[in-house]
C-alpha cells in the first residue's frame, strides 16, 4: 500500500456541553469512505461508549452525533492532515495538527482522553503546548488492535464516566 497525503475533512463533533474530548489521529481509509469517525464495522469505539453510557449502540451518523452530545462527548481527531499508509499510524509522516482551541474555546473541556498511543504521542508533541491540558491514553478500538480484550476496552474507557455525568 502507498502513501498517501490524506487531508481530514469531517468537522469535529462537539456543543457548549461537551466535558471530555476523544482523540484519535486521522480517519482510516474506512472512515474517509462512509464519510464519519470509527466507521470500520470492526472499530469498537461507537460500542465500547454506549456500553459505558448504558445505551444502545448508535447505527447511524445522525445517531452517533445526538448520542455524542447527549452525554457530553466530543469527538475530533489529533490532525488535520499527514502522509500515511492505509490506516497505519506508525506510518504518519509530515503531520499537521488541529487547533484544539476550536473547541476548546466553547466548550467546557474537563479531559481529553486519546484512543490509542499514536494519538496520545502526536497531541503531546503538537498541541499540549497551547492546551496546557494532560491527554489520558485509552487503548485503540481499532481493530487492528485485537490483543485488547472488549472487557479491558470498557474497563479502560469507563473512566469518562467520572466527568461526563
């Protein structure tokens, strides 16, 4: 698979109530093609929030945005754009960040939680200096992460609950 510039086009997910902020790095070439965050059928991120949230599973777009913001979760990712292979974050070259401050700024923030360890790294490296706020790693959804057990993913991400009732 070759490298692509990949240019992130989805707006970020977020209201005057949103109190934690979920990152990842880019959308995945599955994302990019349904046109929405996690949109691998795989990817457990849309499951493992409901289940945390006590409710359904969210099926659509429209879904996923209203129960988003019905429990005060934002959603964006890390970067703007970067070179990449396919969906493989150790293959991010040239990244360009988010200005985290787009939500930052109208929205009561209280944590921002990484959904795997590249996006955590990249938003050290490129936006904590103007955030000055801590990211908390979560381990990836992704499929690709299969060695993470569901139960470890709703154990690990259980810990939005604390700032999002």
């Amino acid at each position: 698979m070759e490298v692509e510039h990949v240019t992130h086009e989805f707006k970020p997910i977020y209201n005057k109530e949103s109190k934690v902020l979920m990152l990842g790095t880019m959308p995945s070439p599955k994302s990019r093609e349904v046109g929405f965050y996690y949109g691998h059928p795989r990817n457990r991120f849309w499951k493992v929030l409901s289940d945390v949230c006590g409710e359904e599973v969210p099926e659509t777009r429209k879904d996923k945005i209203t129960f988003a913001l019905r429990n005060h979760i934002a959603v964006w990712d890390v970067l703007a754009g970067c070179e990449i292979r396919g969906a493989d974050d150790s293959s991010i070259r040239n990244p360009k960040p988010n200005d985290m401050n787009l939500i930052l700024k109208e929205a009561p923030i209280q944590a921002i939680f990484a959904t795997g360890q590249k996006a955590a790294q990249l938003y050290r490296r490129y936006c904590y200096k103007d955030t000055g706020i801590e990211i908390i790693c979560l381990p990836s959804t992704s499929p690709a992460n299969c060695r993470v057990s569901y139960e470890e993913l709703y154990e690990a991400y259980s810990v939005i609950q604390e700032y999002i009732r």
